[in-house]
C-alpha cells in the first residue's frame, strides 16, 4: 500500500503519480484490482470546481478536511458514485477523481458488477468503455456511499504501486513510466475560468 505520505502533498502532483498505480477493493472476501488511467485534481481554497470551494464545510464535503488518503464518495445525477482520494494536509479540502481504470484482478466480477455477465460475454462497444468513466469505476468496484470517509489504511480500498505488493502478477506492459496527457476536467463548466485548468491526467 502507498504510504499516507504519497497523499499529504500538492493535488495535481498526486493526480500525475496515481496514474499507473492500482486501485484495490475488497468486499465479501474478494479482491479486485484495477490501474488507475485517468485523474481530475480538485483543490477547495481556490478552484470553483471543489465542492469545498472557499472552504465550505458542510456535512457532504466533512470528509475533504480528513486526514490525506480518507475516501471521498459522493452521487452525482442521483444515481452515479464518484471516489476521490483526499490529498494535502488535514484540514485543507482537496482531493484527486479517479475518472478511470483498467481492470487486472477479479474481470468477471468486475463485468458481473457493470453489466450482469461474464467477461467473455461482454460486447466490443462494453470492453471499449467498461470503466472509463468515473460512475463506471465506481459501479464495476462496488464503491459507493458506504465506503465514504473510509480512512487511509483500511484494507476494503487501497492503492499500491505494483500488484506484486498483494502478491499478484501484472500482465505485460504495466511496467516503465507511462505517458501522461494533460487537459481541462470535464463536467465543469460552472466554474468558470477554473473549468479550464489542466488538471486532467490520463494515460
């Protein structure tokens, strides 16, 4: 598992380096393994776009002023989950989206979760968007509210730098510093100039 520290630092900087680390969930004794692909940076004391904007403390955004690494699991649209993992020091709200991932453990439960099938049985258009999504991730993980001010550590979600770490193999190609795009977030029009920072990361 990344340390707590790997969160206690700048937002965008994290959003960059959680690409190409796995994102792990266990539930009901399984365990299912997916590479974070895509990344938004949130940041409350400056960015329109943070729900914590100006720092706003309500009873939704009390977990982006937890302890670094405590999940943030919010609904948007009424019925999409969205996980982000809160970065920086406590007390200061902000927070890295993960808006996407590549499964590597757990496939069939992953597919059983975000289309009631097998893997195998999955169309060309479903394997093309399976979890590129953040409401996607969320669905094929079985994240959701329960899982929201989760604290850094606790074994149902985790982030590690490699699958070895959980003594599982990675498939080829994992390895070596990916490529990183950078671009606006999406979905954030609302906030004005803000809605045009970089702070997108994907590979």
């Amino acid at each position: 598992m990344l340390p707590q520290s790997f969160f206690e630092r700048d937002t965008v900087t994290v959003a960059r380096e959680l690409l190409g680390k796995y994102l792990i969930r266990r539930y009901d004794g399984l365990v299912l393994a997916a590479r974070v692909t895509e990344t938004e940076a949130y940041i409350g004391r400056m960015d329109r776009a943070c729900h914590a904007y100006h720092y706003r403390r309500t009873k939704r955004t009390e977990p982006l002023f937890a302890p670094p690494g405590t999940a943030y699991v919010y609904l948007i649209y009424g019925m999409y989950h969205c996980l982000n993992l809160v970065t920086e020091e406590e007390g200061e709200p902000a927070a890295v989206l993960i808006r996407g991932v590549e499964p590597r453990c757990g496939l069939d439960i992953i597919a059983e979760n975000r289309f009631h099938c097998k893997a195998e049985e999955l169309s060309p258009r479903q394997k093309k968007h399976f979890l590129d999504g953040p409401g996607k991730v969320c669905a094929g993980l079985n994240i959701d509210r329960r899982l929201n001010a989760l604290p850094w550590g606790s074994p149902e979600l985790e982030v590690c730098a490699s699958l070895a770490e959980i003594g599982l193999d990675g498939p080829p190609g994992d390895g070596g510093p990916p490529a990183i795009h950078t671009g606006p977030r999406i979905g954030v029009d609302y906030a004005g100039e803000d809605a045009l920072l970089p702070w997108r990361f994907w590979i």
